[in-house]
C-alpha cells in the first residue's frame, strides 16, 4: 500500500486516449504543430486572462527556466527554507540563471508570512558587493502540504513588487490547492499578482507533462533560447500538448485533485493528534516517533520519513488513482497506533 509520493501514480485513462488520439501521421516538430498552437488559448481560458504557456516535463526545468528569465546571474531570489527549489533540485536554480542565489525564509507550516518577506527584503544589502533582490518564489501547494490563500500572496506580491522584484510559482501540485479552496485558478496566480507559474500535470494523472506560463508576456524574453540551449526543447512537441489540452479542457485536473484530496482528508481526521500541518491538499505529515512508524511499515504501508530520524515523522502522500482500500486500511491502522 504505497504512500511515498503522487509521482508513483499512473496515467490517466484520459491521458493516454489523448496521445493515443494525436499518434498517427506525420505533423511539424519543435511546437510548430497544431495541438501546441492551442496551448495559449487553453491556459487563457482556464486562468480568464491572456497567457503564453511552454511545455517541458519536468518540474525542475520548469522552475529552474522560469527563473532564468526573471533573476539575473547575481539575483537572489527569495523562498521558504523547505522549498523544493531549495531541498530537491541540486542546485538547477543556480545552474541555470548563471549563479543566481536562494535567499531562504522560515515560515509555520511551509508559508511565508509576508511581515517576514517584508522584513528580509528591507535587510537585505543593496550595494555592489551583494546578490541583489530579483524574484520571490512561493510553492502552491507548499511543501508541507498546505496553501496559500489569494489575499497572503496578494500582500507578498505587492511588496515584492514595490522593490521591483517579479513573482513566480511553483505549481507542482497547483489544482490540488484550486480545488481544496474551491476558488478560480486565476484568483491564486495572475490577480493576486503571480508573474510567471510553473503549472504541473505529471504528479495529479498526466504521463510527463509540465507548462510554464506567463502571465506577462513581455517577460517572455528569451525563454525559448534558453529552453533550447538547456536540452527542453521537445521535437515531438504534440505528445506533451496533446497531455495538457486533455487535462485543461476536460476538467481533469479537478476531478483527479478532488479524488486524492477528499482522501487525504479522510487520513488527516484518523491521523488526529499527530498531525502535523493542516491538510490542505494531497498530503499528510504526522509524529508518529521510531516505533509507531516501523509498525505502520510493518502493516505493508510504504511512505517516506520526513526530516531528522529522531523527530520520528512522516509523510504520507495520496496520489489521484489511490485505491479506497488501501486509503480505509490507512485509517484504520493510525487509528490503532
């Protein structure tokens, strides 16, 4: 009974028609096609504004390439300590702006409270011989699972804005927060002052399929050099677009997070005092010390220890295709531990 990550899931019945359906024939490569040439209406109507949406794969590359465009090579760019750009991807931020640097924030419960950003930024060296502040980077949903409402990245984004920084999103689990808060995708990205969000569809059903879009275009710039000269350039550009098309246009995106979220809660009350963070999207942290994790284990679950051995805490992740079996087992042995 497998926890550890929505990246174990498999793809999406819808998915795999999709490919299936855009596999015959001979059509122009590097995004010259017609299913990547609906890309940009697609994520218009989804986010209600005008945007320019690039495939990649992986989240890294959608990270690391937007940040490559938004921070100079002597950038900082700001993020929770636990940030994924930060704990899972060996340095590609840095790599790929050229040097740029992760300035690290604490915050409860994986957010950033914007009295701490304020305060960073107002410390934070302007003279020549410092990295200079260029980006704030805030995870949707965190790393810990829980969500940033409209009005907090609101507040973020003016003050990163008043200092002339830009915006960006880590969307890696983006619809599961759209749909626990039950709000429009564009309440929580362009309106409240998001610039450019790296919008995932692999961990919620999708086969490999991530986008970065811009909600200002002329930030654009030199993104697609940069895609290419990084190796992100697909030639068969369809097989990707065809992915998200599927998953914008035919609501599967909500369907899927709703199903691993509503089990995810369902875990969160048996967990009940262990939990650890609130539950607000496809993930459950809970303290269950050395012991109580090793029975759990012993039970048949698999899940990933979180943070140092001693803390004895866990993470246990539901995927959209998640059995309900395998969710009631759960419950019933957290229950019992």
């Amino acid at each position: 009974m497998r926890f550890l990550s929505d990246n174990t899931a498999s793809v999406s019945p819808e998915i795999l028609a999709a490919l299936a359906a855009v596999n015959h024939g001979r059509v122009h490569s590097y995004g010259d096609d017609e299913w990547t040439a609906r890309l940009d209406r697609a994520f218009s109507d989804y986010f209600g504004t005008e945007v320019r949406a690039f495939v990649v794969t992986t989240g890294t590359a959608a990270n690391a390439l937007a940040l490559a465009v938004l921070s100079p090579p002597y950038g900082a760019i700001f993020a929770h300590e636990e940030a994924h750009l930060e704990t899972d991807e060996c340095g590609a931020p840095g790599f790929f702006t050229g040097g740029a640097q992760l300035a690290l924030l604490p915050g409860e419960h994986g957010r950033i409270a914007p009295a701490t950003f304020a305060a960073a930024l107002a410390a934070h060296p302007t003279h020549l011989h410092s990295v200079q502040a260029a980006v704030l980077s805030l995870s949707q949903a965190t790393e810990l699972g829980t969500a940033y409402r409209p009005d907090a990245i609101a507040e973020l984004a003016a003050t990163a804005h008043g200092r002339g920084l830009k915006v960006h999103m880590d969307g890696a689990r983006f619809a599961n927060v759209v749909a626990f808060l039950g709000c429009h995708p564009g309440d929580i990205s362009w309106r409240a002052g998001v610039d450019v969000l790296s919008f995932g569809a692999t961990k919620n059903g999708a086969m490999g399929a991530e986008a970065v879009v811009f909600f200002r275009p002329e930030l654009v710039r030199d993104f697609e050099r940069n895609r290419k000269r990084s190796a992100h350039l697909h030639s068969k550009s369809r097989y990707v677009a065809a992915q998200l098309l599927a998953y914008l246009e035919a609501d599967l995106w909500r369907r899927n997070a709703q199903r691993a979220n509503g089990f995810a809660q369902r875990i969160a009350r048996a967990a009940g005092v262990a939990l650890l963070h609130p539950v607000e999207a496809n993930e459950v942290f809970v303290r269950l010390g050395a012991e109580r994790r090793q029975r759990l284990r012993a039970g048949g679950f698999e899940f990933y220890d979180w943070g140092p051995a001693s803390c004895g805490e866990a993470r246990l992740v539901v995927s959209w295709d998640q059995p309900e079996e395998d969710v009631h087992a759960l419950c019933e042995a957290l229950t019992r531990l």
